[in-house]
DNA sequence: TAAGGTTCCTAACGTTCGTTAGCAAGCGTA
DNA sequence: TACGCTTGCTAACGAACGTTAGGAACCTTA
C-alpha cells in the first residue's frame, strides 16, 4: 500500500469537500457525516479512503505549507535582485497561493489550531520559519535603504496580516484578476495610503 | 427577575472564562464542562447563571461590537478635522478596543460564524456598517487630497486586515504599549514600507 | 423564625460524535 | 474463471455532547 498513485481521485475528492466543509462550518463543528452527505455517500464509507478526520486537516494545512514555502523559494531565488524587489515578488507568490485555492487558504489560517500534537507544533515551527523568511528581505531592504521601519518584526507581522485577510474577501470570480489584486496590495503596503 | 444588577459577577466570571477557552480552542470545540472545570463547578451548575452556550457567544460578540462603534464615534465626532486626521484616530481606538480585551476580540473576530440565526445575520450587517464609516473616511481623504488609492473598499479591507490580525500576536505583558502599538500602525498602513 | 434568592450539586435525558467490523458489489488483470 | 483492489453499505460501539430536573446548602432581609 501506500504506492506512488492508487486511488487519487476520490481521495482528493474528499479532501476538497472536506476542505469547503471546513472552511465554512469550522473543523470541530463538521461532522464527518455532514461531510459523507456532501459528498453523497454515508459515514463509514468515508474510511474505506482515509484514516481519520485529523488526517484530513493534516493533508490540508502541511500541503499548503509546502506551496507557500515554493513559492517563496522562487520569489527569492534571484539573490542578485534588491531586496525591495524580491519582497515585492514574494508578496505577489504569497497572494498567489492565497487565491488558487481560497478555501484551502482559509483552512490554512484559522484551522490549525486543530491539529492535534505533534503536527501542531510542527506546523507552527513552519510558519515561523516562513515569517522569518519576510523578515529577512524587510531587513536587508533596509539596509539597502528601499525600506524604512521603526521594528522590522512588526512590520512583517503588519504586512503578512494584510495578505491573509485576503481569503475572508476574496471571490475568484470577483472582476480583479489574482495578479491584479497581488500588484495592488504590493503598492498600497510598500507606498502607504498617504499622500507624498 | 432581570433586575438592574444582581448576580452580575459570577456571570461575568463565566464570560471572561468563556471568552478565554472560545478563544484558545474555539468556540464548537469547547463543551460546557470544559468551561465548568475552569470555573471550578460541575457542568450543569452553569445554567443556573445562563440560559445557553449560544448565549454566551453572543454575549461576547455583541459587546465588543459596541465597544468598536462607540470608540469609532468617538475618534469621528470632531468633523471640522480633516478626513485622514480622522482616520487615524478611528484606526487608534480601533486598535484600543482590539488591546483592551485581547481574548473577546479573537472570539470576536473568529467564532462569530457560530452565532446561530438571526445573530449571525446581524453581526455581519453591524460588521459591514463599520466598514463603511472607514471607507467613507478614506473617501473623503482622497478628496481632500490627504490620501491616494486606486481602489477605496479595497484599501478598507486592507487596512482592517493589518489591525485584526493584532489579537494573534498581541501580548498584553509586551514591551510595547497599545497607544505605542496604536501609533505604529497607523504609521506603517499611511506612510507605507517604501521610503520616498 | 420564615421567605426568597443565589449558588451549586447529582443524576440523568436524548442526541450526536468519530470510528470500526463485516460484508457485498463492481472492476480490470491474469 | 478467479484474483485482488476499490468502493460502498448497514449496524453498531463507547464516548462526549448540551441541557434539564430536583433538591440542598447558604445568605440576606423582614
């Protein structure tokens, strides 16, 4: 078992509806027959493809995490740009995870208090080491001098807040286009809303 | 019964106790004896003071609704003062509000959803109401030429993003005081990352 | 002392929860 | 045809859930 792609389909079918369920419900409060129901087929069937309700919030939150950590990794690969700019880039990796898969996105936020340990803890190391991937180009656009700040941590904190808010909002069938919206919540956190 | 102001402190104990478990485990994932074992009684001794679970959700959310828009009249009442004066005001008591009372505003911005109906519908046109009166302040700084955006709802989200992120990471024994917090933020989503 | 209110208890209710066991139908491959 | 795999069913388990009923101890006020 285990093998390299048995039985993808209705697996990923579950975690998709799952993923919905849990977006909007909240995982303590959906139940896996609620889910069953969703997806038309009664509760105990639902383990014939997964292990647990846990493990379903696991595959959710840590593939998520995975995404964003590639996308950061390509935003920042080209060492040579300023700093200003990869942060730019990796503002626009960020949204761009955030919107291809909302519901997930959300999950990703507000679920993993859930996980039960160790993936908890775990999960939260991750997060911090992707913070502090921020915090680093926030620092040296500093000392580039594209930046200014008075607490390098708190404006990555700020800015990080501004871009995970976005899944509370976002509509993908809304008139902006994701790249749109990622070029405009580049501008206004890097430009500020006052006027010069 | 429901006189002026009996049994007002052991109910307001189970509130704050509430708000603190809602906040740390969410609300569908905390049961009644969790919440008793905490006070220190026994589960059903709860409802000698309250009526519901769901009572005291909203109970916690109502009254950080109020507070916010009490604040915000207050930050808006002087209307000869420039649009973007205003503005940051709003954005410091909204901030004050947000400190005040750490825990409630997590549940409040967190486990609203589960309200059950008609509080929930509620809730969210009370949300939207405080929205507006943001968005009609960034507006009017625009026109008043103090601010510049190309897009004002999206600015509002935005900006509200940056400041409800707060309760995630706010400590009230940190370094920083919340007026200094206040002052910071209002700074960062005004002035911007970027230096001119 | 009597009355009324507050506070908390024990015990239990009906319901829902996540999960398991055992079985059967359908499938493609040998 | 026979095999193994996938998919789904029914039925049930023990546990936990929110909530209620009924009673007892305590305090204050008359």
């Amino acid at each position: 078992m285990e093998a390299t792609a048995p039985t993808l389909s209705r697996k990923a079918q579950i975690d998709q509806t799952a993923t919905a369920l849990f977006r909007t419900r909240g995982f303590a409060a959906t139940s896996m027959r609620e889910l069953a129901e969703a997806l038309g087929l009664e509760a105990g069937s639902l383990y014939s493809h997964i292990k647990s309700k846990q493990e379903l919030l696991h595959r959710i939150c840590f593939r998520l995490a995975d995404d964003f950590f590639a996308g950061f990794a390509a935003a920042t690969h080209d060492s040579a740009e300023p700093a200003a700019v990869q942060l730019r880039w990796a503002i626009e990796s960020h949204v761009r995870v955030l919107t291809q898969d909302v519901a997930a996105s959300a999950v990703f936020l507000h679920e993993w208090r859930h996980l039960s340990e160790p993936a908890r803890t775990e999960f939260l190391a991750l997060r911090e080491r992707y913070e502090a991937g921020f915090r680093l180009l926030i620092q040296r656009g500093i000392e580039q001098n594209d930046l200014r700040t008075s607490d390098t941590a708190f404006a990555t904190l700020t800015l990080l807040a501004s871009l995970n808010w976005l899944p509370t909002w976002y509509k993908p069938e809304g008139k902006l286009p994701p790249s749109e919206i990622a070029h405009r919540l580049a501008d206004q956190l890097l430009l500020g809303l006052a006027n010069s």
